[in-house]
C-alpha cells in the first residue's frame, strides 16, 4: 500500500455484494455467494464493512450481533493487499462496530492451518477455547472456536 493510497472504512451495501462477493471467491474454499452478501447487507443482526482503498473495495469484514454477543462471520483481504496491515485495521473497524451495537463479547470459527488469521485474532484478545471436530466440509479440517469475552 502506498503512502499515497487512501484507506476508509463504511457500512457494507447491498451494492458492495459484487465486490464482496469476488473477494471472497479468492479467500475461501467454500465461499459465499453474491446474494448472499446482497441479504446480508440487510440483515438487521448483521454488521459488515468494506475497506476501500481509494475508492475501490479491498476488504470486507462481518458479525451478527445478538443480544452483547458478536459472531465473526467472515474477514477477508484482496490477496494482491495482503500482509500491509489492511486486515488487523478491518479487524479493529469491526469490533468497534459492534461495540457500537452493544456487543461485549467476540467469537469465531477459524481453521488452525490458518495462523495469519489466528496471529490476528490473538492480537485482539480472542483465545482458543476449543474445537470442532470436522467442521471445514472441503477438507475435514477441525475449526478452532476462539472468544474474547472482554471487549
């Protein structure tokens, strides 16, 4: 990322869904779909943010908020954008969304092969409190189940 380049953060809309969508083709193995995205955008337990960097979508980033609990749904970086810091800014965009809707308490699922994503979390105060057995279907791969109680 350049010094140039401009990174803003904002409510995911139901326009972003392409976008969104796109990215998530690149950063997962079983992705969501467009539509998916296009109805989450108005899910009223959904909070989702889009990073742009100057103007053009390179991030995503989303939780249900129920009651002063959230679940991460989904954190994902244009591939070309990854390692310069734009995912640990998203991941902290989020948490303060949902703060904003009274969330205290954080959790996800995430694969243990995926030590970036757990680097990250773990920088955010989430902890590994279990696990579930097969829980990634293209592979079998269990899923670390981490929290963060004390937002």
């Amino acid at each position: 990322m350049g010094e140039e380049a401009r990174l803003t953060f904002r409510a995911m809309t139901q326009e972003d869904a392409d976008a969104v969508a796109t990215i998530e083709e690149k950063s997962f193995a079983m992705p969501w779909k467009r539509e998916d995205f296009w109805h989450e955008a108005k899910n009223e337990l959904a909070t989702y943010i889009v990073g742009e960097l100057d103007g053009k979508i390179v991030a995503y980033a989303g939780a249900w908020v129920s009651f002063n609990q959230a679940e991460v749904m989904s954190v994902a970086v244009e591939p070309e954008y990854r390692a310069q810091g734009i995912g640990t800014i998203l991941f902290g965009e989020l948490i303060k969304a949902v703060k904003a809707r009274g969330a205290t308490a954080i959790t996800l699922e995430v694969r243990p092969s995926n030590t970036a994503a757990i680097k990250l979390y773990r920088s955010f105060g989430l902890r590994s409190v279990g696990r579930r057995k097969g829980y990634y279907l293209d592979n079998g791969e269990d899923a670390l189940i981490m929290w963060n109680t004390k937002l």
